[in-house]
C-alpha cells in the first residue's frame, strides 16, 4: 500500500483572503528572503544554481500550422528553485505570456505557483500566482526604501502606472513615514490618472500626473521604475537629486554620469552574473544587455568603468540587512537598487500564503492518488 497524497488548491480570491494584499505582510516576507540570499541559503535552476529560468519561445514564421508565432511578450517560462530558512520549500512558477491577451480581457501573462514536498517532490499547495508575482514585485522596492532610503523622504515618484506600478506603491508608501506627494509617469495618461486617483483615495496623500519624465524625475526623493519595456527610458544625472533613491524594478538607461555617479546596490549578484553569461552564450551582449534591467551597468562593468560583480566592493541589499555591508553612506549620495525578479520570492510568499489559507479553512484539497499506481 502506498503514500496517500493529496495537496490544497487555491484560486485567485482565495489568495487575497489569505493576505496577499497586505504590504506590510508581503515586504517582511521579502526582507526574509533577502536575508537567505546573502547566506546562499536557495537553489534556482541551471548549473549555476541561479538562472531566471527556462524559456520556450516561437519562430517569427512557425514551419507548422497550429505552432504559435513570435510575437509580443510571448512565451512560455518555468522557474524551478528550492528556498532555505524556515520555508525549507521547494517549487516552481510556471507561466504563459501573451501581449494580445488583453484583447481576450485576460492579464497579459497568466501564472500558477506550485509548493513541493523539498524530499518527496509531492505536491503541497497549487497557487493562483498572478497577484503572488505583483506583490512580490512590489516588495521588493519596498524592501529597497526601507533599508536604503532617506528617512526623511517625501516625495515619491512612480514611472509606470501599470500592474507593477500600482503593486510598488502599495508596498513602498508604507515604507516612507513623511511622505507628501506622489507623482505618476506612465506612457499612457489614462494610466497615470487612475494611479494617481486611487493613491489619494486609498492614502489621503496628494498625488499628480506629470507627462515629462524630466519633471518627474527632478523632484523625486525615491524614484521606482517599472516601466513597460517597449517604451526607452532615458535619464540624465543632472536629473537626479542628492539623496535620491532609485529603484530599478524595470529597465531603465541614462548618460554614463548617470552610472557613474551613483552607488548600486543589486539584490542578487548571483543572479546577474547568471544573465552575463547568458548573454555570452546567446552570441550577441549587446542585444541580450537591452533585455535585463542591469544591462547598462554590465556595459560599465565590461569597460573596466564600475567593480565586478563578484567584486569585494559589490553590495547586495541582503548584506546590508544582515549588517555586513554598508548601504546608504551619506544623506546626499544617490543609491540605486537594481532588482530582477526571482522565483524563491514566490515560492515564499505562496508559502506564507499557503500557511494563513490553513489557518483560515481557505482552498480545496484535491486527491492525487489514494496509493501510487507505480509505487515501488
């Protein structure tokens, strides 16, 4: 007779009852990580124990007829990782990207996050995981203003009013204590109006559109930037004022002072040295760098302009939060935190989740085998 195994299921609003809008709940959840990154504490996928993941993509003129054609943000991901600590979980996020979705009233991806046995490899919880992502997403920065910032921040200007804008705002605004003003940026007006309506709603904070990146950028005193890719953003140092905290969710570039003149602070550099030599495979750095959102500083690093990435000067925000490595130096010195998404984030925050949905009487069990027709 074999194991009886069975594992939870929980569907999207399931996973907002369980807290997955809670900011508070979800920036401490990524501070953890953050924490187990700096000790070496998870394994992601590929040899070098931190790739982003495994892409399946599509000819641009598929040779058959029902085979997808390439086209925007399309793609198939899995992201399989274990993550230490007292999450001790391993995982996988596994998604589907369309930019014609919206035409469809879907999200543009549509993702799943599933919690395994670390030793058996059984199945423990199967996720909703698009709102897992957006606020994890949007811990990050979070963690990054309340480690990095100026205390003493009020004015908080958001590039990209999507999604991910609207995730890094509920997690960032709690984490600056004086804030007065909000400024939303977005390609699109429509978007940056309805961020901005929402935020003084929700807030009781002051919050306005401005359509020049210039304008907006000058008077931030943390600027976060999760901007669609489609768009180039551009800064210039002169731009940036003393003190400012940058947060680079999302792909940004600017004049070589720009680089220069600034401390980065990277939330794994394992990870971007993963993207390097990816992009050394891939046969063509230059197209590969425009698609990661440390690509400019890998230029920098490349022309002997900025330290390694293994460097002994290299600061992750894990070692400042562990208090190995100093982080902010000086009220004036611009900081900016560079930060890709990475799946132990969610397999952590689905295994929080997961533990309030058992606390709660949230999901439905779902039987996968009574005893193991294979079992040995």
């Amino acid at each position: 007779m074999g194991k009886h195994t069975d594992f939870l299921y929980l569907s999207e609003p399931e996973v907002i009852e369980a807290g997955v809008y809670d900011a508070k709940f979800c920036v401490d959840n990524a501070e953890e990580v953050f924490k187990l990154i700096a000790k070496g504490d998870y394994v992601m996928g590929g040899p070098n124990h931190n790739s982003h993941g495994i892409y399946v993509t599509f000819p641009k003129e598929p040779e058959f007829e029902n085979m997808p054609k390439d086209g925007p943000d399309r793609r198939f991901v899995a992201m399989p990782a274990y993550l230490g600590g007292r999450f001790d979980m391993a995982g996988c996020k596994w998604y589907g990207s369309n930019a014609g979705n919206k035409d469809h009233g879907l999200p543009r991806s549509i993702l799943m996050t599933m919690l395994n046995d670390k030793e058996t490899g059984e199945p423990i919880c199967h996720l909703s995981g698009n709102l897992i992502s957006a606020a994890r997403t949007g811990a990050v920065p979070g963690v990054g203003v309340r480690h990095l910032a100026r205390k003493d921040s009020e004015v908080l200007t958001l590039i990209g009013c999507g999604a991910i804008g609207k995730s890094s705002l509920q997690n960032i605004i709690g984490e600056m204590p004086n804030i007065k003003k909000v400024i939303c940026h977005n390609h699109s007006e429509a978007r940056a109006i309805a961020l901005a309506e929402y935020c003084t709603k929700t807030y009781g904070v002051e919050a306005v559109v401005e359509n020049d990146l210039e304008t907006a950028t000058r008077q931030a005193d943390v600027l976060n930037v999760a901007a669609s890719r489609t768009v180039p953003l551009i800064f210039k140092h002169e731009w940036i004022k003393p003190g400012c905290t940058i947060l680079a969710s999302g792909p940004l570039n600017g004049d070589e002072e720009f680089w220069m003149q600034m401390k980065v602070i990277w939330d794994n550099h394992k990870l971007h040295e993963a993207y390097v030599e990816d992009a050394i495979i891939s046969g063509d750095k230059e197209a590969f760098y425009k698609t990661v959102i440390g690509g400019p500083v890998f230029h920098l690093i490349d022309e002997g302009k900025k330290p390694a990435l293994d460097a002994p000067e290299t600061v992750n925000i894990g070692d400042v939060i562990n208090g190995t490595k100093v982080g902010r130096e000086s009220d004036d010195q611009i900081i900016c935190f560079i930060a890709s998404g990475q799946v132990i984030f969610d397999i952590a925050l689905a295994h929080d989740l997961y533990q309030n949905a058992l606390k709660k009487g949230l999901g439905t069990k779902l039987l996968l085998w009574d005893s193991p027709a294979q079992a040995d």
